[in-house]
C-alpha cells in the first residue's frame, strides 16, 4: 500500500514512522518527485511556494523549508470553504500539536498550521457520508 495515494474502506493500522530523523533533509524537488505525477500541477505550485515563501526566516529556516511550510493546512472554516468544491475530500484533522505557520504563508490570515513529522492520524468518522462530497475525520 502506499501510505500517500492508496485509499482503504476499510479500517486498517499502518506501521509508525520511523527513522526520519536520521535522514538528511532533501532539497523540496527531490522530497516531491515521488508524489509529483499524483497531483496536479504541483510544479506549479511548488514554483509558487519557493518563491513567494517567508524567506529569509527569523527562525533559520532555509528557502526550501519556507517554501516547504508554504504548502499547508488551515484552521479557518471560512478560508476551506473557498477550497472545497463538491467533487473535493476534506480531511478534518483533530490535533493538539499542530504548529501555527502563519508568519511563513503568503496568507497570513489563513490560520495555517503544519503537523510533526510522525504524526499518527486515526480515521473517526465520514460524517456527511455523501457522495461526491467526502469529509474524513480524523
């Protein structure tokens, strides 16, 4: 199965992550290439993210892990509304270690936050359980 693209109905325990904090960080085209032909213009978007990233970082952060951080998640209802069409899956994800990225996006008021590398995620619920429409709780 592959951890990224696969989709399961039926509940199933992947094994942790471990190990990537001995691995060397990659430059974020190598980090992408093997998710590259599965999304949709996501050269693009990764142009867009190298370039418009919070770069150079207050916090060290290379332009790579700006642009990295660039492409992420929100915790604004209002802004996910403006993303999610009715043919869309949305992961509604409960965390309490998100980190709040804000300051590195080129949307400051989209509340975005990334997740620890390793973090486990366990599927709650489909609650609207309507098709095309998807929401997985997790």
């Amino acid at each position: 199965m592959n951890r990224f693209t696969d989709i399961e109905s039926k509940p199933i325990q992947l094994p942790p992550v471990y190990g990537y904090l001995s691995h060397p960080l990659l430059p974020l085209e190598k980090a992408l290439e093997p998710i590259a032909s599965q999304i949709n213009q996501l050269s693009r978007y990764k142009k867009i993210a190298i370039n418009e990233c919070h770069f150079p970082s207050e916090h060290g952060l290379t332009r790579d892990e700006s642009a990295a951080v660039y492409l992420s998640c929100s915790t604004s209802l209002s802004i996910i509304k403006n993303f999610v069409g009715s043919n869309s899956t949305l992961f509604l994800i409960e965390a309490v270690n998100g980190k709040d990225i804000s300051n590195y996006t080129n949307f400051p008021s989209e509340s975005e936050v990334i997740l620890c590398p390793g973090t486990r995620l366990r599927v709650v619920s489909d609650p609207l359980d309507q098709t095309p429409m998807c929401v997985v709780h997790l």
